[in-house]
C-alpha cells in the first residue's frame, strides 16, 4: 500500500499524541512507578555464549514484536547468545504498543550490546534515547536491520533535533538512515502488497556467502520493496521474485517486476577504524515471513557472520523453533493488545536461571 505522506503522519500524530494534563501526569507517574522490565533470554552453551544481541522491536504492520521474541528464543536456547528484546510501550500499562513510536525504554542495553537487530518503523525517540542507538552505530559493532528498517525513523515532531538527519525523507543525509547506512530508504511496494509473494531467489555470484549457508527454501507473503541505490561494493545475497499470488508454489510474475528482480538481502561493510563494520539488510522478514526456516537460518548467519564468527557456521544452523510460534497477519491496527514483554518469557525449570528454557524444549 502507498506510505502516507509526512502531513498524514503529522496529521496522524496529532490526533493520536496528546492527551489531557491530568492524564499525561497520571500515566507519568503509574509509568514511573512501576517500568517495564526488560525481555532477556539469558542463553546457554553454544558459539553465541558470552556475546550479548539487542532487538528493538517498533513497526506498526509486519508484527516486529512477535518476530523479534521468536528469534530471541531461538537464538538463546539453540545457539548460546543472551539476547535483549525491547519493545514500544504504552506509557501508562506498560504493554506492548506498536503504533506508539517514541517510546522504547531500555534502550541503554545497546551500550554493552555486541550485535543489533533492528526491526522499526517511522519512530522519533527522544533524544536521550536515541544517543545510545547512534553509539552504538559509532562503536562499529554490527547491525541486522530487518523489513521496514530502510525507513526507521520519521521526525515530525522535533525537526531540531541532532537526530533528525537519521529520517527516512531526510534532504540532509540524503535518505537518512536507510539509504546511508543500509543501502537505501523507502523506495515503493515493488510487488502488489497483499496479492504478490515473495519468493527468495540466491544470488548465483555470492551463493558461497556464509550466510547462504544452508539456505535454499525462502518464501514469505510479504511483497519486494523497491531497492534502487545499493552500492557496487555492497553483496546482494538473495533477490526477490514477485510470485503471482500468497502461496509458495505461486510462480514468478512474468515481465518487469522480476528484470531484473529486486535485491531482497544484501550485505554492506564500511570502513570503522582497521577494520569495518558490518551490515545486513533483509526487506523480507515479517512475523509471517519468519515461518520460513531458511530465512530465520539466513537471519541466524547474519548474526554470526556480523560478528565475524563465519568460521562457526556449520552446513546447516539450527533454526528449529523454540515453542510454538502462530505469527499473526500483517496489518495496520491488527497487534494483539494486552501483552507486556514478560508474556514472551521462556518457561523456567524449578532452580534454573531466569530465561532459559526447560529442558523438553532443549
């Protein structure tokens, strides 16, 4: 579907933001009485142990706060790492709200973060707030920016701000934050959005890549986004084929839309010191998409080919599901309400440490 324009978001914004001075001051305070603890899966044994990933889950469509703690779980239990899921709240419940787009407590986890993964939408932090995503961009460390990521950040409401070059429409930063860091911005709905699949198509030039490493079978309901300004020296990994309809043994549209195909994952390296940091970039990925266990294979490469732990791949990286997983569709207002970050939280064995699993699901 079209992006709406900044006066839509701006208009939006408005009727949505405000609220009555007694009201703002009551959730103020419920807010500060009683924060939303953070999501961690304290991890295991596994070549992750002793490395700490981030995800910051915002984006009002693709349902980011049902594939993020999925990929948690997995990276936790079946690979080591001990990872951090933030969310958007509400200010006053302290649940999960995804259409709220400046508030993402917690984000001070990203100072000893060692990795990222960031899956948002059109967020505008506060200033404090976002010091600590930028530092972490600055120290190099390594990102996975996940969908509507390219388009991270829309600042309407402080135009003033340092940040405010990160926006995705940014005349400044040519494209702000997408398009400088990541390879691009939002760019167009490339396949009809909702009525165009998406089928993952390897790149034959890079099919050694380490993070096509076992990954053959990529399909999600998604549609290709636009992807128009990569540089020569980024690595696409994957293209996307627009299929003709929601199934995955819908075929290829004929035509334009697939010539050329559309980059759908790809790497980026920029220099940082002696050495460079490490992006990548992955326009499939809703919670619907992640269904897909060569894409969340793709993603779990990501994370140790940007933390330079290749050599650790194996032929085939286990992406079996830790618990059940029934993502919802993706859709605007569609989010489940009444959920707070602890409902996400493994179950735990009598004596075991916070966050890990029980042992049936090992």
């Amino acid at each position: 579907m079209p992006l709406p324009s900044r006066a839509a978001l701006l208009v939006a914004r408005v009727a949505t933001a405000p609220l009555a001075a007694g009201q703002a001051a009551a959730q103020a305070a419920q807010s500060a009485a009683a924060p939303a603890a953070p999501l961690v899966f304290q991890g295991g044994e596994g070549p992750g142990k002793g490395k700490h990933v981030v995800m910051l889950a915002g984006d009002e469509e693709y349902r980011s706060e049902e594939a993020l703690p999925m990929l948690g779980k997995l990276l936790a239990v079946r690979h080591g790492f001990k990872c951090t899921v933030l969310f958007s709240l509400d200010r006053a419940t302290g649940e999960i709200n995804p259409d709220e787009q400046t508030h993402i407590p917690g984000l001070a986890a990203l100072d000893g973060a060692d990795a990222a993964v960031l899956f948002w939408r059109f967020r505008e932090l506060p200033d404090a707030d976002m010091k600590h995503f930028v530092d972490f961009l600055e120290a190099g460390k390594p990102l996975l920016a996940i969908r509507t990521s390219t388009h991270a950040f829309a600042y309407s409401r402080n135009q003033a701000s340092p940040y405010a070059r990160f926006s995705f429409d940014s005349g400044e930063w040519d494209g702000g934050f997408g398009r400088q860091l990541l390879g691009d911005t939002w760019i167009s709905h490339h396949g009809h959005h909702g009525s165009q699949s998406t089928r993952g198509v390897v790149e034959p030039a890079n099919a050694s890549h380490p993070i096509l490493r076992g990954v053959a079978d990529v399909w999600g309901p998604t549609d290709v986004y636009g992807i128009v300004h990569l540089r020569p020296t980024d690595t696409v990994l994957l293209r996307g084929a627009v299929l003709d309809g929601m199934r995955p043994d819908s075929k290829p549209v004929a035509g334009a839309q697939n010539e050329p195909m559309m980059p759908l994952l790809w790497t980026r390296e920029r220099p940082h010191g002696a050495a460079t940091q490490r992006f990548v970039t992955s326009t499939i990925g809703a919670a619907t998409d992640l269904a897909s266990e060569d894409l969340r294979r793709a993603f779990i490469n990501s994370i140790y080919w940007g933390l330079r732990m290749e050599a650790q791949i194996p032929a085939k990286s286990d992406a079996t599901l830790v618990g059940d997983y029934a993502p919802s569709p993706f859709g605007f207002g569609t989010w489940k309400r009444g959920v707070k970050p602890s409902d996400h939280a493994l179950p735990v064995e009598p004596g075991a440490a916070s966050g890990t699993a029980p042992a049936s699901k090992q």
